[in-house]
C-alpha cells in the first residue's frame, strides 16, 4: 500500500517538473508535447461542458437556501483554507447559520462492510455524507474527513462540516438535519451541479496562473478567461506594494465587475503538536528550527520562519496531501536532533496527518495561520453584508 503511495507521489512529482520546465531530457520534451495536446482536449471538454449548464441542457440545482462557492482557478497552493474558515466565522458570528460542504479530497472511504450495511439499514439516503462536525462535535479523524475539512471543522464553533462529492445531496442532508442557511462550497469554483449566489474566486499573487495552460500541461482547471464567473476575486499572498497592479488589470481584462480584495497569510500563533498547547510566535527567533512539510507551496511556509527570526538547520518535503508513517517522523526526528534542531516546525495541515508518538527530544509545533485584508477591507465588508441580508 505504502508502494503504490510513494510510487504515486512520485508521478506527481514528475508531471509537475514537466509544467514548470524543471525536466529537459529529449524524452521530457516529448512528454511535454503529448501534455500540451492532451490539455488542448481538456480544454475543449471543460468548455463544453460550461456551454451546457450556460445553455440549460444540464441544469443545475437550487436548494432554496443561500450557497457560496469558494475555490481556484488553478491546483492547489492558493491558501483557500484560511479564507474559507474566517468566511464561515464572520458569517456564524452575524447569526447565520453556517454549512460547509467538501468534497474531502484523498480522504478515506468508509470500509467495505459499513457501505453494504447501510445499503440495507438507510432509507432516506442510501450512503449519507460523512459528517465532520455537526457544529458541537468533531466526529471524524482526518484520515475519513480529509485534511481540509478536519481543519476547519476544528477551528469553528457552530459551523456544521460535511464531505462527499455529491454536494448537492450533502447540501440537503445539511439543511435537513443542521437548519443551515448558508452553504459555503469549499473548492467549489467548478462545482457547476449546485447554483451559487455567489462565487469568490482565489488568486495566488505571487504565481497567478502558472504556464498559462490547463491540465496537465499546467496547472490551470479552466481557461482564465472563465474568472469572469466570480463575483469576489481575492488576491492572496499579497505583500501590499503596487507590483499588483498589473496582475489587477490583467484580471479585469477578464471581469470588469467583480471586487478586488488584497489579503495575506501571516502568522497567528504556534501550537505544541499532540497537546494543543499555544505558543508565541517570538519562541523561535534565534532558534534553530527543522522545518517538514507536504504542501504545494513549501517556499512560503519556511519564509514565514525565517521572517520569525528562526535558522532554518535542516528541512524536509513530501507531496501535497502526503500522509505521514512514524518511521517518517522518526527518522525526521533523528536527522534534526542531528542537525542541532531545537524545534521541529510543520505547517497545521501537515499536523492533522502526522501520526501520534512518544519521542519528545525535539518538540514537534506547527505554525498557525490566520488571514490580513491589506486593501478591500470596505469590498469584503460588503461581500459578508450581502450574504447576510439575502
């Protein structure tokens, strides 16, 4: 089972070193070209497939409750997480009451045995939606929920968190047995099956859109002309300076009415991994830190390291969504006490799949993120007031 995850882990690698040009080989530049004609065909089906919820030959559903679909135009690395949590914050605390709903990427399936069960013991749904969280309990582990849904589900109070594919029924299963009255779709940009009311669409500033091609020559899932769906567009990762003004006017190219809202991830606090206890951010300046990390964008989280004054002695990478074995945090352990580490520093998504154990000679922390509006704050005000008062 681990083989065919590292092998597999290994392929993604691969493909993503063919789109950013890291693989020259005359057989890479093959590859490439065979990508760049299979993303000429993907393309077209995406396109068509928009063409028919457009002309209403496959309709979609409305539920009669308020949906807000939040997602990217390209995979992965956006920060989505952070913002969909303080939306569903703002929006519980204003009296809303809040459903998310996830598709739960490479979470784990209910066994085999659980699903021919409830074939014969379900009568209103025949699989039900795994529930997260029903706003007061968390009831699932990261491994069935998934790592972003787990994470949201426990840093919200009040805010019911559900995982399946099929959003429109979970949407129903939720409104049913939750009252929710806003359902935010996280990663639901091209969820086209449920029809939104609003569309808030994620732009990673310091790497937009890649290439500039779609799957699997880049990184793109639809053309970028399509952001003109979005109603909110959130720059992410934005450092406040005017070098985004380009990137703006590039964008309204494409969508001349949407808002525009500027916003950064920074740091929020650090927490001891397996305790829950809370630390400041100062504890790691002048430390000497090992950094591990399995997300698509490592860079940005060992810069906020450094920004806290830490000296980054050694670091380690796994792919995206890579679930952690204790051999792995072992041996990780062994190669930072090695190296002098006085903190081992993850990521909170890393440490939702980093599996229990008794080592403590180097403590193992992850770095909480929060979510700063730097320009729009007015824009952002209004998308929550109008969410409010629909």
């Amino acid at each position: 089972m681990h083989t065919f995850k590292f092998k597999a882990e290994d392929l993604e690698q691969y493909f993503l070193d063919l789109m950013a040009g890291r693989r020259r080989s005359f057989l890479d530049r093959v590859m490439v070209a065979l990508l760049f004609f299979a993303s000429r065909f993907y393309r077209m089906a995406i396109q068509f497939r928009n063409w028919m919820y457009d002309k209403r030959v496959i309709r979609d559903h409305a539920l009669g409750c308020l949906v807000v679909k939040i997602g990217n135009l390209t995979c992965g690395g956006t920060g989505k997480t952070p913002v969909v949590e303080v939306i569903a914050r703002t929006l519980s605390a204003k009296g809303r009451k809040v459903g998310i709903l996830s598709r739960g990427y490479r979470s784990k399936k209910r066994s085999f045995w659980s699903r021919l069960s409830m074939m014969f013991t379900d009568q209103k749904i025949e699989f039900p939606p795994k529930v997260v969280s029903d706003g007061k309990n968390l009831l699932l582990n990261s491994d069935f929920a998934g790592d972003e849904p787990y994470m949201l589900a426990s840093n919200l109070q009040d805010v019911a968190v559900l995982v399946d594919k099929d959003r429109v029924k979970s949407g129903i299963y939720a409104i049913d047995h939750f009252g929710t009255d806003v359902l935010i779709l996280d990663d639901g940009f091209q969820y086209l099956m449920l029809k939104a009311h609003i569309n808030i669409v994620l732009v990673d500033s310091t790497d937009p859109f890649g290439n500039g091609h779609v799957l699997p020559r880049g990184i793109l899932r639809e053309p970028i002309k399509n952001i003109r769906r979005a109603d909110y567009i959130f720059l992410t990762k934005s450092d406040g300076s005017h070098k985004l003004q380009h990137l703006k006017n590039f964008i309204r190219r494409h969508n001349r009415r949407a808002e525009i809202i500027e916003c950064c991830h920074k740091p929020k606090h650090l927490v001891k991994l397996f305790t829950g206890e809370e630390m400041p951010l100062e504890k790691l300046s002048g430390m000497k830190v090992a950094a591990l990390s399995a997300i698509a964008r490592p860079e940005s989280f060992e810069g906020f390291l450094e920004q806290l004054g830490a000296e980054l002695v050694c670091k380690d990478h796994y792919a995206d969504h890579h679930r952690y074995t204790q051999q792995e945090i072992i041996d990780f352990i062994n190669q930072a006490k090695a190296a002098g580490a006085e903190y081992i520093v993850t990521t909170e998504k890393d440490a939702v799949r980093i599996p229990k154990i008794d080592r403590c000679d180097v403590p193992l922390i992850y770095l909480r993120i929060q979510i700063d509006i730097l320009s729009g704050q007015e824009n952002f005000d209004q998308c929550i007031s109008r969410i409010c008062f629909m």
